[in-house]
C-alpha cells in the first residue's frame, strides 16, 4: 500500500492565500470572476493589443489587474518585492524575461542574450531563485526554426538525436550562419549558469518550430548535465508523441552519460495547434480528449520519479490529481518530501493551494515568475486570461477557494 503523506492538504485556503492581504484577495475574486465571461477575454485578446500599439492610456488599468495577478514586475529589480514575500512561505521562484520571440535581428537576439545572463546574475545572489526559464524564439527567427522542422518533419523522432548535426552542415550558408549564432548564444546562458548553479528550463513552444529546440536543448543537456543538472527540456503531454519521445531522451541520456532534466507540462497552444492542422490538412498533434492527455501526463510523472536518480522532474502543473500522485509517489519510495530530483511547479498567481501547501508540507515548490514592460508581456497575459476562460473548471476552483478564504477571514 502507497504511503501517503499526511500532512499534505491541498484544500488549506488559510496557507494558500496566507501571502495576500484582504484588498489583494478581493481583486482576485474579481478577476477571475470576470475571467469567466467568455465574450470578454476574446474582446480583450483581440483588442488590448492594439490599444497598446496605438498608445491609448490602458497601461495602467492592465497593471492594476491581470498584470498584477500574473506578473512579477516590469524590470527584473522589481520583481524584487514578490520573491521576498514568496521566500517567506518557502516558496521558490522560477524567472522569466516575459519577452515573446519574434522576427528579429542578430542586435535584438544579442540583447536578449544579454537579458537571461542579467538574470542569471540575479537570480546567483537570491536564496530562492532556483531555475530561470528561456524561450529558443527569444534567440533565433521563428522562420529558421520552422524551415529546420520543416527538413526533418518527415522522420522519425529519432532522427532528432543522430540526423539532425548531418542535415544542419546542409543548409544553406545564410541558415548556418543564424544557426551558429543561436549555438553560440545558448551556450553563453547555459555556461553562465553552470557557473552560478542556477537551472535553466527551455520553454517548449509550436509544434511545428519544436524539432529543432529539443535538438538544441539535448546538445545543452549532454554538454552541461554531468554531475548536476543544469539544463531542463519542457515536454508537452497534450502532444500524441510525447510521452514516447520522454522515453527516447532518457535513453539517449544514458547511452551518452549524462543526467535528464525535464519539466513535464500539459500544454499551451492546444487551440492554435488544432486550427493549423486543419488548415494545412495534416493529423493533429494534439490528444483527442483530456483524458488520454491526463493519462500521458501521470505516466510520465511514474516513468521519471522510478529513475528519480538519473531524471531530474519538475512537476508543472495546476492538476491536483498529477500533483497528489507525485508528492505521494516519492514520499513512498523515499520516505521523503524534499528530493533534490522533485519539484513542483505552478503560475504565478494560479493555483496557490496547490503551491503553498505543497510548499507547507516540505516539496521544493516554485511559482512560475514572469517579468517585462506591459507591452512585451501582454502576449502571455492573454494566454493566463484565455486559459482561465477555457478551463472552467479550473477558474471555478479558483473562486470557490478564494471564497472560502474570504469567508474564513470573515471578508
């Protein structure tokens, strides 16, 4: 019979909400109460955007709302003031520069590169900053990427791990050239951070540019992935082929010797995926139903904690049946919460029971910190709101638990 910790609860509204005050905790009751009408995410998707291109004076109800919610701060010192207050609950922070990739040039790429060592320096001199998380499209053109994919789009996944150094040789001059550079700058970050002992997590992003990020992420993660793990791949079990190619990459891993990091997420771009497939006539990428992704999800959690040594998972998840099944899956082969090999991870501004009370119960637990000007962030913003506005489910437990607070704290 599984163990079980019993001093895990994830439904505790007073640790969950114990790091806000009253006046925040009835904004956020609001917010996601609004969050919840359909019509008006979709409005705001489409139109806040503009409103920002245009200079029409928004900034600073954006700020007051989703912005606070979801967002560290808009420079990297102010985010400051939140990691303290997360610090003080025992929980850790995993940053991000909130800058979506674009169409740029080498300037932009270099400046960004410039940007995650800044927080890579930051993050050395804090006691609760772990991990800072990157995205390959922050460093590289969107279109190189989707070129590359498009290359090796007709091979089996394996080919990721022995075709793909071949094929790049291949490319034309201009391509190699940008490849190169890419090369370049994602080794400046995960040199520095080797040095600083700070983890770096790489986004997953569309499946049709990913190809190329695993291969790049598997390059960082063979070079830097010795005695420590240093480098993380992000796995996206919404994906129909993920979970096989989890079990590709830990035997990859220990046929070249060196140690896994993955961070195990469920997905970001299900809607996006879905339209393009039908566009462009091919099979969707995407599971049929959230159950089979649930299904893949708790078996990769199994497939990684039974090679806890050799794999390094972040659990990244609001999902309370996924986190219950890996918090009680290593006290019950370990007889311990805090497993240097464990960590649980949520958002910024979601799912605080499942964070705090995590974190209360001894698991090395971490919000999912993004920083940036309103401008650049207001991408990720709208993922939060349409996320919360899809997952009824899921902004329903939000209210229910902040209910239950506000009624707790008499409010």
């Amino acid at each position: 019979m599984p163990k079980k910790n019993e001093s895990l609860n994830l439904d505790n509204t007073e640790n969950a909400f114990a790091y806000k005050t009253n006046k925040e905790l009835i904004a956020s009751k609001w917010l996601f109460t609004l969050m919840q009408v359909g019509f008006l995410v979709k409005l705001g998707a489409k139109i806040l955007p503009l409103m920002i291109k245009i200079g029409l004076p928004i900034k600073k109800l954006i700020k007051k709302t989703l912005f606070k919610q979801f967002v560290g701060g808009e420079t990297l010192q102010k985010t400051t003031s939140v990691c303290e207050k997360l610090d003080h609950h025992q929980v850790q922070v995993i940053l991000d520069y909130g800058v979506e990739g674009g169409e740029y040039n080498d300037e932009k790429y270099e400046e960004a590169t410039d940007e995650f060592i800044k927080v890579i320096n930051y993050a050395s001199k804090s006691k609760n900053i772990p991990f800072i998380s990157i995205k390959i499209t922050g460093l590289v053109s969107f279109s190189l990427l989707e070129r590359l994919n498009i290359t090796i789009g007709n091979k089996e996944t394996k080919t990721i791990f022995s075709d793909f150094a071949t094929m790049i040789e291949m490319l034309p001059e201009k391509d190699k050239y940008d490849w190169n550079n890419l090369m370049h700058r994602i080794n400046r970050i995960c040199t520095k951070a080797a040095a600083s002992n700070i983890g770096v997590m790489i986004d997953a992003e569309e499946s049709w540019i990913q190809d190329p990020i695993d291969f790049v992420t598997k390059c960082m993660m063979e070079q830097y992935n010795k005695s420590t793990i240093v480098v993380f791949n992000t796995i996206q079990l919404y994906r129909i082929d993920r979970l096989s190619f989890l079990k590709l990459s830990y035997e990859d891993s220990v046929n070249k010797n060196y140690l896994l990091g993955v961070k195990l997420v469920r997905g970001a771009y299900m809607e996006k995926e879905s339209k393009r497939a039908k566009k462009l006539g091919y099979n969707n990428p995407i599971q049929p139903n959230k159950i089979e992704t649930d299904r893949d999800y708790n078996e990769a959690i199994s497939y990684c904690i039974e090679r806890i040594q050799h794999i390094s998972i972040i659990v990244a998840s609001h999902n309370e049946e996924s986190s219950l099944k890996a918090a009680n899956m290593i006290f019950d082969l370990t007889g311990i919460t805090k497993h240097h090999h464990l960590h649980f991870s949520q958002l910024y501004g979601m799912s605080d029971n499942l964070t705090f009370n995590l974190a209360n119960a001894g698991y090395n637990t971490s919000k999912y910190l993004p920083f940036g000007p309103v401008e650049e962030v207001i991408p990720y913003l709208m993922r939060r709101a349409q996320e919360n506005s899809s997952l009824s489910g899921q902004t329903g437990r939000e209210i229910k638990l902040i209910k239950l607070e506000c009624t707790r704290r008499g409010l």
